[in-house]
C-alpha cells in the first residue's frame, strides 16, 4: 500500500485509481480484478436486486480478499436495502452519488463506512464536505453516464474543488491514461476514478457489440442529453438520434420520459441492442483502442503515470 497517499492509505489500496461502478458493467468480476490488481474495484449496484447485488459482492471477494466498494444511486428507492446487504456482507467503502449526502453520511459513518460523494460543482462539494463525507468525486462533463448540468471540465473543476474543501479530491472524467493520472494529480486530485476505459476489460459485462461501438468511436460521437430528466452522455446511435428528433419537436419534459421508457440502458449495454439502448460512454473513448484484462489496465496506468513524470521532470523553467 502507498502509505504517502492520503487516498490509498483512506481506503487500504496500492494505487490511487478507482474504478467507477458503472451499471450493467462493473459486477463482481470486474471489481474483482481491478481490486486484485492494486486498485479499488466499484460495483455498480444502481440496476442490481438485492439478491443480484449480494452475488456479485461474494464473487469479488472470491477473487480477491482487497478492498473494493459499492457505488449506491441515492435516487433510487433501494438504498437503504444495498447500505444493509453491504453491511451484511461486510463492504464498508461506498460511493454515493445522485442525491443530497447529507441524508445518509452521518447514519453511514456511525456504522463504520468510509463514504465518497461523486460531485460536478464546487457547491455540491462543499455541501459533502460539510456532510462529514471523507473524500469527494469531482467528475466532469466529458464523463459518460449521468452527469452534472453545468458542463464544468474535469481540468477546471478538479483545482477548484481542491481549493475549496480540505478532504481528499478524486478526479474524474476524460481520464483513461496514466498521463491524464498526472495531470489530475497535478490539478490538485489525490486519486483517479477512471469508468469508461474499463468497458473494454476483457471481465467487464458489457456487451461485446457495445464495447465495439466503443472501440470504434471516434472524436465527437458522444454527447451529454437530456438535461431536463436527468443528464447523461451518450454514444451517437439510433436513440440517441431519436432524443435529437424529439428536441427539434419541441417534446416536452413528459414526452422525453416516455421515450426513455425502461430498460434502456440495460437494452444497450448489457444486452447489445445498439439500436434501442442507450449507450453511455465518455468522451475518452475516441483514445480507446483495445481490449484487455483489467490487471493488465492498471499495470499500464501506472508506467505511464510513472513516465510522464520523469518526462516532466526535465522540463522545467
């Protein structure tokens, strides 16, 4: 374990990068490995039952006997269920996102749980910082999935959270490359998450259409919609056009709820439906060019984290 970052010695981990919990990606075997590999694996237990959510915990831990978390959607109706099943199970790292932390850290830190809260405004920051939380996500627009609505950067958003709360920041958004890492660092981040990068881990679940259409995108062929539900970035494809089609109809906030419908994103990546799904990845795809094991990821993430800063070193002024 790197005992000089305040991040890795937080959670109990090698290396200062987190995988984020990405539905209908990141179950067991993925956190397994990236948690065997030195990192903090995420399950993603937004679109998991219970009895799913506690399966994927048992086949990390048959994995590795690591640290790994559990990221839980405030939002949705399940979270006091999942805080329960990861106590049950003996998880005691969460990452919350999607909801006011205020109204489950303190309950979460009398029960023994290190907390994180994904933000994407300095407001949001403070507000979890003042919650008791122990670190911050602070995740940019150019991330995939759900998103903030003021489209703030990761590299203006990191230094300025940074500035602003006095726990550990972790950066997020467009980072899939140890040079990206440094750069975070450099902002003023005590860590990394990095989600869209592990879509292509050969044990992630995601559809193998969909890691394709991920492979083969390219720059400008994600954008981040549908503001008035809830915004999210999404890989250009069939419903993504539709959503477009429904703007230009001047649809109403009612309309575009009944053309996201159910299901979709579990259509997309999970089950391969590239037309009908919906496809969230981040704008870092266009620099992702192949599939391999999630161990192998790290290990890569850290020679080029380790490069770039010798390569840095020489040039200063």
């Amino acid at each position: 374990m790197n005992n000089s970052n305040p991040v890795c010695k937080l959670l109990g981990i090698k290396y200062p990068i987190i995988q984020g919990g990405m539905a209908w990606i990141s179950g067991g075997g993925l956190v397994g490995a990236v948690s065997a590999a030195g990192g903090l694996g995420v399950i993603g237990s937004g679109s998991m039952t219970a009895d799913l959510l506690r399966h994927h915990i048992r086949k990390a831990r048959s994995i590795t006997d690591r640290p790994f978390a559990v990221n839980v959607p405030m939002m949705y109706h399940r979270t006091e269920e999942t805080i329960n099943i990861m106590e049950e199970e003996g998880v005691k790292i969460i990452i919350t996102s999607a909801g006011n932390p205020a109204a489950f850290t303190s309950s979460l830190k009398e029960r023994g749980f290190i907390v994180m809260h994904v933000v994407s405004s300095v407001r949001q920051a403070i507000k979890a910082a003042q919650s008791g939380v122990d670190a911050v996500i602070a995740e940019g627009f150019e991330a995939g999935g759900h998103n903030g609505k003021q489209e703030t950067t990761t590299m203006v958003l990191v230094p300025a959270v940074a500035a602003a709360v006095d726990i550990p920041v972790i950066a997020a958004g467009g980072i899939a490359s140890g040079e990206a890492m440094a750069a975070a660092m450099a902002l003023g981040a005590k860590a990394v998450q990095i989600g869209s990068l592990f879509i292509a881990a050969d044990e992630s679940s995601a559809h193998e259409a969909f890691v394709d259409a991920v492979l083969a995108a390219d720059e400008g062929d994600t954008m981040l919609t549908l503001k008035e539900l809830s915004p999210v970035r999404l890989l250009k494809g069939q419903f993504y056009d539709q959503v477009q089609e429904a703007y230009k109809n001047h649809a109403t906030v009612e309309e575009l709820r009944e053309l996201l419908g159910r299901g979709r994103a579990r259509e997309g990546m999970l089950c391969g439906n590239l037309d009908k799904g919906e496809l969230e990845v981040g704008q870092v795809c266009m620099m992702m060019k192949k599939r391999m094991p999630a161990g192998e990821m790290i290990k890569e993430l850290i020679e080029q984290y380790n490069s770039t800063l010798d390569r840095m070193k020489g040039m200063g002024v």
